[in-house]
C-alpha cells in the first residue's frame, strides 16, 4: 500500500532527500553503532522479578495494540502523546542499579546566545528519538517487561532508562555541532547548511517528521522559546499559561510553578530573591501550603513579570558590554546589558541571581555588592572576558574602588581583587539603582 504522508508543505529545494521524511522507513530496526545504549549494572546488582497486575479493558486493549504493531516492525516504538493511551515502562529498579552515564547535556540559554547574527531559521524534528539507537547487543533483557501476553524485551532504547538522555545527546553531538535548529545570516548561505544537515541525517539512518519542521522561517518557536534576528522571546503560550495559572494548593503543584519559571528565570531580574518565599514554602515539607502575605505577594509578582518580560538581544562580542549589579537582604541580581543600533540604545541580553546563605546574609552590604560583581562576571565570563572593547560595571557601592586600592585585605578580598585583574571594565557609581 502507498506510504501515508505528511501534511506539511515539502520545500522544492530538498526534494531530493524525501526518503528522510519516510515514517514506513524510520520503523526499521536502527543498525549498529558505536552510541549504541549499554546498561552497565553495579557489582552484585539484581534485578527483581516482577508479576504481573491486570489492567483495566481499556488499558489492556491499549498494551495489546501497541505490543502488536511493536512486534510486526521488530523492535517497540514508543507513540506520541496524542490523546490515546501510552505504554509506559516502570524502570526504577534497573535505574538504582545502572552505572550512570554522565555526559553533560546542554544548556539552553548558552546555545540561544550562539544565535548572533542569525537572519534565517530551520527547524527539524526527529521521528522517534531514543527508538534510533539500538540497545547494545547483550542488554536487551535488561529491559524485559512482561504482561499478560508474555515476555518482552526491547531492541532500541526505549524511553525511561536513567542514561537515555545522556546516551541521546552523545549521539547527537557526534553527528551535529549544535542541535538541530538550524540558522544563517542570509538565504543563500541557509540552503547551504539545511542541505548539509539533511545529509548527515541520512548518512546516520535517522528521520524527521515532516509535520513538525519548519523551513526558511524569520521566526520560530524553539525549546519554549520566540527565536526572531532581534533576539529570544518568551513563547507567548507560556506566557498564558503562567498568567492563568491557579494559586498552588500542595507541595508538588509548587514544585511545579516553581519549575516552570525557573525555566525562563533569565528574563526576570533577581528572580531569586523573587522567589525566595515561594521556595521557603518547601523546607516545611507540610501536606497542605500556608500562604503567607509575602508568599502569595511573590505569586501574583512572579506572574505580572512574566508577562511583560522583555525581548532578549543577542550578544554580539563586537559591541560594548554593560553589567549592572544590585544586592539585597535575600540576593544579588545582574543584568547584561549591550548597546545596540543607530543611535545605540541599550538593551537586555540576559538577567542572573542567587539566593545568598545565611553567612552571606549576614555580611555588610558593600561586601554583598562585591559578591554581585564577582557572581555576576563568573556568569558571563564567556562574553566578558578578553572583549574587544571595556565593558562598564554599573553598582551603587564603591567597595569595588576600594578593593582596587587597600593595602592590605582579608583571604576573601585578596581572591576577588586577583579575579577582578582578568577583566577591563570601568565602573560607574549609581545610587538607588532601579530593581
């Protein structure tokens, strides 16, 4: 029968790489490869023998389905989310006894900020994901599962293993420099590295569901993101979700605001100080939250900022820096900031802050200054350090020029003057600095 197709519009200049957008092809077992999924276990390790619970008819006409179509193809695909009942596997026990994998995974505003200069984007999504790598040759029955129509065990990495998402970013990292989201500064240049890409995919034996990728776009959406040549938005449906979100009633329902802004916690300035009533709630551990005035005053404030959050410039090393600092009873806070256009006109490139300890509390407010400036030059050494031009340190305490000229001081100070000597900046002295 004809292969069903996708319902996107197909660019006419990658008509050659059609088969990579085949979802009959993309059920094939995955070869072999060197990133194949191991599961080392721990010295001594067991794994339990399980029984097997009946489910409910429709759970149980949902399993038989997807074990079915699982089999017919030679290896299980996990489904999408799209309304319909999802297998998923218990794998906490095989997890507590798995050597674990460690392979850092990326960090999304460092490879937002590689964005500079980018006019054109490409979007390309993977179809199936950890179902691409094959589990090492050996291990499948570590991954054994049964039900009530047997024994089954995975050939492809299946989702819920402690090292999957490890294991997947190697992976990708051996075939791309950066994710996939491709971009260029103009067209002609942009056909050029989308073509490259779609290549590397299919030498890889790896697949793309057409219906979710987006080609030549001025503006996309990205990892939760606005991504435009100006800079990074908050994606706008993020936004309505944090302005309609409900008053937490129990721990895990804060848990999850709470994860949810920490998300995007480099649009607000001092979001940690913001938000140190909300995460106070949680070292209590109660089964049902106590709001306090402060708290829920740091609910409604977290919301209102998050809808009107600013657009995020792209830092470009070519143009002159500003840092400005500011500490607080609770945090430090900083903003990056860059002057851009004709007339420069300053805009945001990023906000950092830190919730300080009890000691650091407690220290003067100069010394707190100080620990902002520091904090604030170690967050964005990549850009600050060895710049083509001074960057300039707006604080509203002169301990900087006092760190610069004492004779003697303390351990602490002695570290930070040494640190301090690595950067050229000059520092501007503002009083009553805006948070």
């Amino acid at each position: 029968s004809p292969e069903p197709k996708d319902h996107f519009q197909f660019p006419q200049e990658y008509r050659a790489f059609q088969d990579i957008f085949s979802k009959v092809a993309a059920t094939h077992l995955p070869p072999h490869r060197p990133w194949d999924c191991a599961i080392d276990l721990l010295p001594g390790a067991k794994l339990p023998k399980v029984h097997v619970y009946p489910p409910s008819i429709p759970k149980q006409a949902a399993m038989e389905e997807y074990i079915e179509k699982a089999l017919q193809q030679g290896c299980f695909f996990m489904s999408k989310k799209d309304g319909g009942l999802r297998l998923c596997i218990d794998y906490r026990s095989l997890n507590s006894q798995t050597i674990n994998f460690a392979y850092p995974l990326p960090l999304v505003p460092a490879t937002l900020e590689e964005l500079r200069g980018a006019k054109v984007f490409t979007k390309l999504n993977l179809r199936s994901t950890y179902n691409l790598i094959h589990i090492r040759k050996g291990d499948e029955w570590k991954t054994a599962f049964v039900t009530p129509s047997g024994h089954h065990e995975y050939w492809v990495m299946p989702y819920g293993l402690s090292n999957s998402p490890s294991i997947f970013q190697n992976f990708m990292n051996e075939i791309f420099r950066d994710n996939i989201l491709i971009y260029s500064s103009d067209l002609e240049e942009h056909y050029r590295h989308v073509t490259q890409v779609l290549q590397r995919l299919r030498e890889h034996h790896l697949y793309l569901k057409g219906e979710k990728c987006e080609f030549h776009k001025t503006t996309i959406h990205f990892l939760g993101y606005v991504i435009t040549p100006e800079g990074v938005q908050m994606d706008q449906r993020k936004v309505e979700a944090a302005r309609d979100w409900p008053q937490p009633t129990t721990v895990k329902e804060l848990q999850r605001f709470l994860r949810f802004t920490n998300f995007y916690r480099w649009f607000i300035f001092h979001f940690s100080q913001l938000s140190a009533p909300l995460t106070s709630m949680l070292k209590r551990k109660p089964k049902n939250l106590t709001w306090t005035s402060d708290a829920l005053k740091a609910f409604q404030q977290l919301k209102s900022l998050f809808c009107s959050a600013p657009t995020l410039t792209h830092p470009d090393p070519n143009r002159r820096f500003v840092v400005e600092v500011d500490a607080s009873t609770l945090g430090v806070g900083a903003v990056l900031f860059q002057w851009n256009g004709e007339p420069p006109v300053l805009h945001s490139c990023a906000y950092f802050s830190k919730k300080l300890s009890l000691a650091e509390q407690n220290d003067d407010v100069g010394n707190r200054e100080l620990l902002a400036i520091k904090l604030a030059l170690e967050e964005w050494r990549h850009w600050l350090d060895g710049g083509q031009h001074l960057f300039e340190v707006v604080t509203n305490h002169k301990n900087l020029q006092y760190l610069r000229e004492a004779k003697r001081l303390n351990p602490r100070q002695a570290r930070w003057a040494l640190f301090f000597t690595r950067f050229h900046f000059t520092v501007t002295y503002c009083w009553g600095l805006p948070h």
